[in-house]
C-alpha cells in the first residue's frame, strides 16, 4: 500500500506541473475523442483537496448496484447522495484520476433566489424575477418547464447544501442579473473546490464507493430497458457492472474540439477553458440508445479568460466592481451585460482583448484574485500612473476612466453606458490591479433532452427507461445563452432530481 500511495503521490504531483492551474485549452491537448481515455500529460488539474482524496479500491468493486452514477462532478455527487438518503446502493465511476469534473473549475458561485441567506441579508428576490431574467438571458429559447422546475427549486437546493455542511452564504451577482443572488462560500472564494471537496467528504462519509480511472465505455441495456454498463478501468481492465438505473453525469464537450467543430466551426481556435475530460462521452452514449439532443450548436465563449493557461476570469471579479478597459485605456461596454454581449464587444476591439482593471478592495472581496495572482496573471501598480505604465496604456486615458468610473459610482448613474448592477464600491483603493483578458470556450448549453425528473428522452419525447441525465451533457435549459452562476444551481438541483427519480424508479421494479 505505500508503494502504491508513494506512486499516486507523484502522479499527482506531476499533473499539478503539467497543468499548472484550471485550464489548459491549448489544441494540441484537447484532441481527446469520444471515450479515448486522456493520456497522462492530459490529465485534469489536481487541487489540494480532491487530490488528497482515497477513492474506492478496485478490489472493493461489485458485479451490481442499485443505480450506477457516470462521473463525478457535482451533478453526479449530489446524485449519489439522494439516492443513498433513499435506501439505494449506487456507485459512482469517474473516468478522470480524480472527482470534480468542470464543478473543480467554477469560479463565481451558485444563483438560487428567495433563499434564506439572501433574507437574512435583506436581498429582497423572487422566483419569478429568477426565470424572466435567466429567460431574458437566454434570449427566450429556454425550455420553460425546466426553468420553471430549477428556478422554483434553486433556495431549497442551497438549503440542501448548507444541511450537509456546505454553506454559500456570500452572495455577489452576475452578468444579466439585476439582483444579488450569486452564491459563494463564505470567504467569498471561488465555489468550485470547495463544492467538490464538501461533496466528496458527503460521499465518502455515506460510503458511497467511488472509482476513479473508470471509463465507462457503452451503457447496456435489455428489452428496452438499461441494465448496467462496461467499464474499463485503469485503461486496461473491462468490466460489466449492472444495475436497475444509470444516472449519467459526464458532463459538456467543450474540450472536444472535432464536436465543437462539427456543429461551430466559426470557434475554431479559440482556447477553452474545460478540463480535458469534458470530451461528450455520455452525449455520444445516450444517443446510441435512441436518446436525442437539444441546441448542440449553442456553446457559450466566456469573455473573460486568460489566454496563455486557459484559465477562466470568473465574473465575480466584475461582480465587485472591477471595468473592462481597452487598450486604449477606455471603458467600451456594459461590464455586467450577458456574455455573449460582452464577448461580441470585446470582438469589436483591433486588438480583440482587453484589461479588468480593479482596486485592493475589489480584491478583499473576491478571494480567486488571490488564485490568479499566484498563477501570474495579476498586474500591480501602487498608483493608476504605474498601473498603466505596466498595461502599455495611456496613464491619463486610465486616470480619466477610472475618474469618470468613481463619479458614476458616487451618483449611481453610468452614463457612459447605462452599468446598473455591482455599483457598490469605487474603486479608489491603492494599490490597482489588472488582468489581460480575451474571450475563450467556456461552456456548452446543448446537450441530451431531458424532463424535469431528468428522464432522457427519446425522438418521440417518451422516456428510455431506467436512464437519466443531469448537468451539462442535458441541454435546453439555458437556452441561447447560459447566465453566470446558472450551472452550479443545474449540477445541484436536477443532480439531487436524478438521484431521487432513478430511486423511486428502482423501487418501483
């Protein structure tokens, strides 16, 4: 055994070099296909927590569970979670060396409204509110009963997390949201580990088994009805596992850059901010069993990314106050508008990537900055002179900015361009800050069709049974255009949803 933790150790180890931090889209390492399993310099980011984590031996591994859960990220823990609380005995197979998926690399928090935090913080909120904005957002191609359903159950989801130890009390807001309901840890830290670790600590503490380095390949089924799965395991052991239910949780593809090519070869070279796993393995699955898919053509650029490592610049930097200037040193958009919005703004530059420029206070609040400086993506200047000395912009066009900038914070009024949201602080604390931006692959809103009891759905819209799907592989939710915050509450509350209706499906049996 101590062999073994010793090699572990410095595989681990070795990712964390390689890697080097949330995101490494470069083509050459996105090329993962289908259920080709990612080579070893592909492997996703291990962070301290999730690293450290002891996954289910092989040897503890069973011929049939109850429910068998395909990947373990948030949709899939939560999922896991439900269906123990009712009685099952499920398993999770996580083909990566480690649990998280893309919930590892959220950075902004979880929207929820009418939540209790939200009243005790005197944010006053409405479901309602919730799914016109999101409906707004999504340019009003959203599926309405499934908005309906993840809106008017977003508070209980929150109050789900903080029963099992995971409180996102600090509330921020988002882009195409006109009240605070962006949920963050209490630290105001980025959501992501701190999500997957109290999820992996639940499974764990629930003896839930959970197997890394197991790739499902095909899930099987039976007189019309799915019955289990095949599993290779550490590359080089196939198993058939069955099971009454397979709830598959595998995620986007917005690191299959041949899918992404298919249906939008306008984003061909454009890096993506998607940890290698994220290659549509459940997607391309649930089809060959009959299952259709929804806006496959919808996927999301993320305006603000950091382009040498990939790396997502999460929006609640913005959502504290931080501008986006050119290289001119002049604001040229609503900071907080949607994200295609302000993805098609920065693509109107000549130089198509800009500069968010905050303060020491905006810093204070938002605790990934700390992140992004460690990685060196973080310019300092202990005046705006020095600041922009250090962005090649002109010093007095950046002064006049921010001047500007502090006024319409003081009269809370944008005139320049109508900001409304996140007006809360100036920013007049020394020293500055900035980070070169440009828009990356973020995420992909088509996906498998699914119903509110997270059903997969065949052509005839009639449920397959015994399948069920949540989180990003699922698409129609979002519509056009997903809203920031938007996927941590769907990982939440439909993975919750896929684990409570694949039970009671079981036991129906």
């Amino acid at each position: 055994m101590k062999k073994k933790a010793a090699a572990t150790f410095i595989l681990v180890l070795s990712f964390m070099l390689v890697i080097a931090g949330c995101g490494s889209g470069n083509q050459n390492q996105n090329q993962s296909q289908g259920n080709e399993k990612p080579t070893e310099s592909q492997e996703t980011e291990a962070v301290s927590g999730a690293s450290q984590t002891n996954y289910t031996p092989i040897d503890q591994l069973k011929d049939n569970y109850d429910i068998i859960i395909v990947g373990a990220g948030g949709a899939g823990m939560s999922a896991a979670l439900e269906a123990k609380e009712k009685g099952m005995n499920p398993v999770i197979f996580e083909k990566m060396p480690i649990a998280g998926g893309n919930t590892m690399k959220s950075s902004s928090g979880m929207n929820a409204s009418q939540t209790k935090f939200q009243k005790e913080q005197g944010i006053e909120d409405s479901n309602d509110l919730f799914y016109e904005e999101t409906l707004k957002g999504g340019h009003d191609t959203n599926d309405k009963e499934m908005l309906r359903f993840f809106v008017d159950n977003s508070a209980n989801a929150i109050e789900w997390l903080d029963s099992i130890g995971i409180r996102l009390n600090n509330i921020t807001i988002t882009g195409g949201m006109n009240e605070k309901r962006t949920h963050r840890p209490e630290d105001g830290s980025a959501v992501g580990q701190y999500l997957v670790n109290g999820l992996v600590k639940n499974v764990q503490e629930k003896e839930i088994p959970l197997f890394v380095n197991a790739n499902v390949t095909e899930i099987t089924e039976k007189d019309g009805k799915v019955n289990g799965v095949k599993v290779l395991f550490d590359n080089k052991d196939e198993k058939t596992i069955t099971a009454d239910a397979v709830v598959v949780t595998t995620g986007g593809y917005g690191a299959n850059m041949d899918m992404i090519g298919e249906v939008r070869s306008d984003l061909k070279g454009l890096v993506t901010t998607n940890q290698v796993g994220s290659t549509g393995d459940g997607i391309k699955m649930i089809e060959k069993l009959g299952g259709v898919t929804v806006d496959m053509d919808q996927i999301q650029v993320h305006p603000t990314v950091q382009q040498d490592k990939s790396y997502l610049i999460g929006e609640a930097v913005r959502g504290e106050g931080a501008i986006l200037v050119s290289s001119e040193g002049k604001r040229f958009t609503i900071e907080l508008d949607t994200r295609d919005n302000v993805t098609a703004a920065i693509n109107k530059l000549p130089e198509k990537s800009a500069y968010l420029v905050f303060d020491s206070g905006v810093k204070s609040r938002a605790k990934a900055i700390q992140q992004y400086e460690e990685m060196g993506f973080v310019i300092q200047g202990d005046s705006i002179e020095a600041l922009a000395k250090e962005m090649g912009v002109p010093a007095d066009q950046l002064t006049a900015t921010l001047d500007t900038w502090n006024s319409a914070v003081k009269n809370k009024k944008d005139a320049e361009f109508g900001r409304t949201t996140a007006m809360d602080n100036d920013l007049s604390g020394a020293p500055y800050y900035a980070i070169k931006i440009s828009p990356g692959i973020h995420y992909t809103m088509g996906g498998v069709k699914i119903n509110t009891n997270t059903e997969v759905l065949n052509k005839d819209g009639q449920p397959i049974p015994g399948l069920y799907a949540a989180g990003e592989l699922t698409g129609g939710l979002h519509g056009q255009n997903r809203i920031g915050g938007n996927s941590v509450a769907e990982i939440i509350i439909f993975g919750r949803q896929a684990g409570i209706q694949s039970a009671e499906f079981v036991k129906a049996q």
